[in-house]
C-alpha cells in the first residue's frame, strides 16, 4: 500500500505531477489503455496524497 505523503505540504502541481506519472507509467511500461492506467492512477494517487487539493485564486 502507498503511503501517504503529504496532508499539509501537497500542492495541486505535485498532486497532479504524481497522477499524471503513475498514468504514463502505467499507459507506456504497462501496456494498459489511457482511460484505464488514469483510472488507476487516480486511486493510487487518492491513496498517496488525498483529495486534489482546490485552486486557491
């Protein structure tokens, strides 16, 4: 299992950066179709880091 690393110090650029890592990872290395490594992704970046931190504007 992942562990969570951050709570307090993840911004939305490292919370998308991880997501969008883990997607190619799993697209290009894996072989798995792009709707299916984003679907997993996101769980495993869930897991990581929690909700998508919001926009601050």
């Amino acid at each position: 299992m992942t562990e969570r690393v951050t709570a307090s110090g993840s911004n939305q650029a490292d919370w998308l950066a991880h997501f969008e890592e883990r997607a190619a990872i799993r697209e290009f290395e894996g072989g798995i179709a792009r709707a299916e490594a984003e679907r997993l992704a996101l769980d495993e970046t869930l897991a990581a880091f929690g909700p998508r931190p919001a926009t601050l504007h």
